[in-house]
C-alpha cells in the first residue's frame, strides 16, 4: 500500500507560503498476508496457516495459484522441505462462507490452484503443515515460509508474503530403566540404572523440577544412591520410605541435546543429553516373600503350581 503525501505552495506579492502536508494512501488491487496460529514448532507437531486474498477491484480475479514453499532451503546440493502439509486439511472460504476445496497439484512445495475472488470480497485459505526431520532444532532456530500468489493473463503479475515461526526451546526427557545382576539371590545386592536422556534444545536444570520416584518391590536395604557419579544423600537429596523413593526436585539436572545435519539426506540427527541415576541395596527377606506371592508373579513358579 503506498502512502501519498503531499504539500501545496501559494505566492503572493512575492511572498510564499506552504500548505499543510496531506496524506493519502493507493489501495493495493490484490493483498496477500500470511499468518501462523502456532508461532512455536517442534519436530512432529503440526502448525495451522491461515492465508488472506483481499481483491479490492470490481471486477472478479479467476485462475489464480498459489504457492507455499513450506520453508525450502539449499543443503548439500538438495533441496528440503522442513514443513509437510498434511494432505486432506486444505479449507477455503470465500467472504467468510466456506466452498468447494480448489485442487492440490503439489505437496513439495505445497501448489493450489483454481482460487477465484470475486469483486471487492476475500478469500481465505487454511491447511496444516507439520515440521518433519529437516527442521532444525537447535536453539534460536526458524523457518521461514514464503506463499506466492500467481495471477494470470493479462495482468500477469505475482505477490507474496512470509510467515516465520521459531523453534521451541525447552527440554524434553525421557527415561529407561534397567536391573541387574539377573538373576539375583533373595538376599542379594540389586542395582536399578535410570538413563534419562534429554532431546530438547535447553538444559533440564532446576527449573525443570525433575524428580524420579520409585516403589521398590521387593524393598531394598542400605541403599546407595548416585548421579552421575556422585553420591546423593538420604532425606537431603532424595527421601526413601517404605519402599518408596523420591527425589528431591532440585537435585537432577539433564543436559541438552546436541544436533547434526546429516551430509547424505540432510535430516537432523539429535544426540540426546544424558544423565544416570544408580541405586544400589540389598534385597530384605520378608520384603521378597511379599513380592513374589503366588497371585502377584508374573511367571508361576513349581511351589505356587501345586498350591
């Protein structure tokens, strides 16, 4: 849309005076605009666009297409797509009334055609992208997607516009537990390992709140507890009770993930953070007797059978 500004002089006499600045605008014929419900995205969740035509002519616009890149980008001698739209989600209205759905012709970029706008009216288009392996992950990262709309015949011209949305920044944690020695005797030493790994792009600190809570079965004495390697404290760092394990909510921290763009396919490989919670105890008797009860076993065992 240009602006107009404009300032008249008036001589008399030899003397000359200016005019007040007056301002005006130029109407646009057709406007584009681009707009991301989610401004945040992270690998495999999906981002609604909502595009506006705005025809402020009075004759109708017909035959138009439109293009949405879906952030393309130059890697490695290959050309990827960030974003993938989600087949089946275009909607297309016309002044607010929804209409038969125009045709798809591409997915990679994502192609739209047959978009007509009658005089002085708008159109809105909405579809759903989700951003797949090539998105970056790494803090601070984006994607810029640019819609082309392409106007035929005479008039042949094309406008466009761009949306930028920004990638997540937070933690995201998963944990995997393992026991040993397998098998043990009833009144032998048990080591529980939780591997906590971390493939967000921040740190799990303390704002996270991490804590692992865990009821032995069966119960453990004189346990030993560390992270990553060093000790942690009963009813300082963690809390036991009963079978029961807790940790404090400020004592765990995961580290954030690394990111490398793989040369050969372009995806993003993460290399999750990690962190290791190690409890050591012995086995209590009476507390392995109540865990291997004939109708909590999860193998039926020769004494049970003949019960």
């Amino acid at each position: 849309m240009a602006i107009i500004k404009n300032q008249a002089q008036l001589s008399y006499n030899n003397q000359i005076t200016n005019s007040n600045l007056a301002f005006g605008r130029v109407l646009d014929s057709l406007t584009i605009t681009k707009t991301a419900v989610n401004k945040h995205y992270a690998v495999g969740n999906s981002t609604v666009y909502i595009i506006t035509l705005v025809n402020n002519e009075d004759t109708a616009l017909w035959g138009l297409t439109l293009q949405d890149n879906l952030g393309e980008y130059k890697y490695a001698f290959k050309t990827l797509y960030p974003l993938t739209y989600t087949k089946k989600t275009l909607r297309y209205y016309v002044n607010g009334e929804l209409q038969a759905t125009p045709t798809v012709t591409k997915t990679q970029p994502l192609e739209i055609t047959g978009i007509k706008i009658p005089a002085n009216s708008y159109v809105t288009l909405i579809y759903e992208a989700v951003s797949n392996k090539f998105a970056p992950q790494a803090q601070n990262s984006k994607i810029v997607n640019t819609a082309t709309l392409t106007i035929p015949g005479k008039q042949s011209k094309t406008i466009t516009a761009k949306e930028t949305i920004c990638v997540e920044s937070e933690p995201r944690l998963t944990i995997y537990k393992t026991i040993s020695p397998v098998p043990v005797t009833e009144t032998g030493t048990l080591t529980y390992t939780f591997l906590i790994q971390n493939s967000g792009n921040t740190v799990a600190g303390k704002d996270a709140n991490i804590a692992i809570s865990d009821t032995f079965n069966p119960e453990l004495d004189d346990l030993k507890v560390f992270f990553n390697g060093s000790e942690l404290i009963n009813n300082s760092d963690y809390t036991y009770v009963n079978g029961l394990f807790t940790t404090k909510t400020d004592k765990l921290n995961v580290p954030k993930a690394t990111y490398i763009q793989d040369k050969a396919s372009g995806a993003w490989v993460t290399n999750p953070g990690t962190s290791t919670l190690t409890i050591q105890g012995r086995i209590k008797h009476s507390s392995y007797v109540t865990a291997f009860d004939c109708q909590d076993a999860e193998e039926k065992y020769d004494n049970c059978d003949n019960e």
